[in-house]
C-alpha cells in the first residue's frame, strides 16, 4: 500500500492529516500489518489535550498492546466512534480511517514529520 | 561434552516452508515459529468451524525405557501412568517436591516398558536434567531426550478427520481421545495421536523430521477443499485459553501447585510415588487459600498476563493468561485470586495499565465444542 503525500507521517507509525487547523490522525498501513487483528482501542475524551511526541491512547491486537502517540498537540474535538466500536475496520482501510480530530495548537509541528517517501525509506 | 553458548533461534524442519508462506515468523522458547499467516482471527475462526494445521515440532519429546520404567515415570508425573493401556495417552504435570509445575506433559505408553512424554519447548533441558536425577533412584530404567527425532503436526478442527484419513491407511475413527496409533501418513512412517492444545477434535502426527515437509504439504493439499489452513502460534494461545487449556509459564509454573490451578483432576491418587504428593495431599486437606478462575470482563479493556487484580489500592492476584476471544468474542482471561472471590459471579477489579476494570468470574472452559 503506497503511502499517499496529502499527509505526513511519525517514526511511531502514525500519520495526520491538516486541513486549517483541524488534523485527523490515524495509524499507518505498516503499523496495522505489525499489529495483526486489532480489536479494542483505548481513546482520549472529546475535549481533553494531546501533546505532540506522548501517548494519547492505546491499540490493542489479539496478541499485543501499542500506544497510540500524538503526532501533534492540541484538543481533541472528535473521537471516531465507528472505529472505536469496530476497531477491527483498521486493519482494512487504515489509511482512510481517522481514529481522532484534534484542533492543532501549532500546525507547523508537522513540519518536522515525514511526507510518505521519507516514511516509505524508514521502513527501508 | 559441553552445549555451545549460542542466541541462535532453532528452527523445525518446516522453517523454509513457513517463510514461504509468509508466515511472520517470531522468536519463541528459543525457537524461530510462525505466529500468523493470514491473521490469528481468521486461523482461529478455522479451527473452531473446518481445520487448522500447526507445526508444533518445537514441542520436546522424552522418553523412558526399561524394566523399571514404571516405576520411572509414575515418581515422576503426578497423574497415574501404570493405568494407561498400551496406545493410550494422558495430561499430566512434572512437579516439584512442592507440588507445582516443572511443566505440563502428555504422557504416551508406547509399550509395557516405554513411555514418550511430550513436554514444552522451553522446558526441555531442565526437564530432561529433573527426569535423569529421579530415574537413576527408580531401578533399571532410563530417559532419553529424543526431541530431534520427531517433527510434530498437529491437525485440528471439526474437519481434521476427512482431511487426514486420505492420507493414510489408519481407521481414524477406531483412534478414540488420548489414544494413538502407529502407520502412516503421506507414506511417511507416523504415529498419530488424537490430541491437541485447541478444545477441537483433531490429531497430533509424528513423523521423522526429513518427512515434515512432505506431511504437512500433503495435509494442505488433501485439506483444500475443506479449506483447511495452516494456523500459528497466536491461534495456538487463543483457542487453547478459550478452551480454558493452562499454559506453562503463564497459568502454571514452579509457584503454582496443581490444586490452586483447578487441575486436581489430573491427579492421579492411585499412584502412591509421585513427586509432590504429599504436599498435594496436605494441601487438599487444609484447602488452597488462591485458586485460579476465569473472568470475563465487564468493562471494556482486555485485561492481559501480569496484570493485578485488585481491591482497593491493595494488589490481591495476578491474572495469568486473557486476550480477546476470536469465537466468543469477548475478552476473556484467567487469574488467581483469593478464594473468598472465586465463586461464579463474583465481580474483581482488574488494573489495566492504570485504569481499573471489572469483570466477572465466570465458569471454565468459556468454550466447550458442541
């Protein structure tokens, strides 16, 4: 699955996508083929804050727990609720599928993030 | 003769036959194993409703020959083993003086004086290290540790009858629960025994090593229009802690007698010498003060391995073994508590992580094939 430039990516595995000071954040193809089945996520309340580098929640597989790291800070706004319930979904269409809206404080945090080629290259 | 210090992960005969599969391959009690292949959900939902195929060679194999290997073997496993008729098997435990788990074991009678013991893969060595110190003290007897000798598959699931009986002169259906026979398999030599680690019916296969690949080609093939699929480790945990199935060194280890796991079943009273008894014994009389239950969560969360149970701040238990059940669909687990909150019903505190969850304590096994 290629990793499309509309967004930007962290080594952790995540990616956001802006538009004006609204990003939703999801995981990568890549994360989700590592995680295997995954079927239950631990969530931020809507309107509690996000740090940009530190764990907003957890992802849970069959066989493992990840946490799930903001790529960058601010309130979330929406919380998923199809994927939080279906959780499963991820693993089919991770790239389409945002898991939290979160209103950016700094949106040029997300210049230091990787476009999808860098991404692509970290996972050599 | 010394064994080489060496990291390197083992390898079954079928390694090159998982890799390519595709399998993610992960390292496992010393061993490189298959974890998946198209997922633990969709080898899991297999299993329960056609069949799965597990390479399980990683599996140790002991044996213990000789005029005196009854007695050998009934110091050794606190089941009783003079009762098994020739071709017959039983779950047993190696246990220390006080009375826990050196591992759990399948005890095989392959003949009046020759029993095979299948063993865990991380155990072996110091299993087979326990087995030689007690069997020089029981008379002519002795153990050899054969695990290279034997590749082992297993086949399970609904389907793994029609699936295997093409592939061999055996009448399967003569081959009652935890009895075995010899023949052969894909014309490989093979003793096939009707056991398995999934609360399915289904076979575990032995076969020369050289003959792995041949077998387990041979099964898929013949498994194909009942779709069977070959299955990993991960399926492998799910459907045993379904099944309520204890795992070595999660449920069960060298702090955890048989009684507080719920096992006493698999004791076998009858023989008077086993490693263990007498404290067994002393424990059935004063009762067990923890026990081993089942839960199902309430809230959500899956609770999962070392996680505590609860009451207030203070730590009361531990849970063992708990994952998200493919089939029940629902998160399930096991844990030790103390008896005053191991009756069927009773809700714990589980804390996940920081954030404390209920659940409820619920009857094993949480599935019971229909």
């Amino acid at each position: 699955m290629p990793y499309p430039d509309d967004r930007k990516y962290t080594k952790d595995h995540e990616w956001v996508r802006l538009s004006g000071d609204l990003a939703e954040v999801g995981i990568t193809d890549y994360a989700q083929q590592q995680l295997g089945d995954v079927v239950y996520m631990e969530l931020p309340a809507v309107g509690s804050r996000v740090i940009a580098g530190q764990s907003f929640g957890s992802i849970e597989s069959v066989k493992a727990v990840s946490e799930l790291f903001a790529p960058v800070g601010g309130e979330v706004v929406e919380v998923n609720g199809a994927v939080k319930d279906h959780p499963e979904t991820i693993n089919k269409d991770p790239h389409s599928l945002w898991i939290i809206k979160v209103r950016v404080s700094d949106p040029g945090e997300t210049a230091a993030l990787l476009d999808g080629s860098q991404y692509q290259g970290l996972l050599g | 003769m010394t064994e080489p210090v060496t990291t390197e992960l083992r390898k079954t005969p079928l390694n090159a036959r998982h890799r390519a599969s595709k399998a993610r391959m992960v390292p496992f009690a010393g061993w490189e194993m298959p974890i998946e292949y198209a997922g633990i959900t969709s080898e899991h939902m297999a299993v329960r409703t056609r069949a799965g195929v597990f390479d399980v060679s990683h599996m140790g194999e002991i044996e213990i020959a000789g005029k005196d290997a009854v007695a050998a073997v009934q110091r050794i496993a606190c089941s009783d083993p003079s009762q098994l008729k020739v071709g017959q098997a039983q779950y047993s435990g190696l246990l220390t003086p006080e009375g826990t788990f050196l591992d759990d074991m399948i005890v095989y009678r392959m003949a009046p004086t020759h029993f095979l013991l299948v063993v865990n893969a991380g155990n072996i060595a110091k299993n087979y290290a326990w087995i030689n110190q007690q069997v020089t003290t029981a008379g002519d007897a002795a153990a050899i540790d054969s695990s290279s000798r034997y590749a082992l598959i297993a086949i399970q699931g609904p389907a793994s009858r029609e699936v295997l009986q093409p592939l061999t002169g055996v009448e399967l259906t003569d081959i009652a629960p935890f009895w075995f026979s010899h023949g052969e398999v894909a014309s490989a030599r093979a003793t096939i025994a009707r056991t398995g680690y999934t609360g399915e019916d289904g076979y575990e296969i032995f076969v020369p090593p050289n003959m792995a690949d041949r077998v387990w080609q041979a099964i898929l093939e013949s498994g194909r229009s009942a779709d069977a699929v070959p299955a990993g480790l991960g399926a492998r945990d799910t459907l045993r802690l379904e099944a309520s199935m204890r795992l070595h060194g999660a449920d069960i280890d060298e702090s955890t007698t048989v009684l507080e796991a719920g096992l006493g079943w698999m004791i076998g009273w009858t023989n008077e010498t086993f490693i263990g008894r007498d404290r067994l014994r002393a424990q059935k009389e004063s009762g067990v003060s923890r026990r081993l239950v089942g839960f199902e969560m309430i809230d959500r969360g899956i609770a999962r391995h070392g996680h505590r149970v609860v009451q207030g701040d203070t730590p009361v238990g531990v849970v063992t073994s708990g994952t998200q059940t493919p089939y029940l669909g629902k998160a399930i687990g096991m844990a030790y508590v103390p008896v005053a909150q191991s009756s069927r019903g009773t809700e714990i505190d589980i804390d996940i992580r920081g954030r404390v969850a209920k659940a409820r304590v619920v009857p094993m096994p949480f599935y019971k094939r229909g």
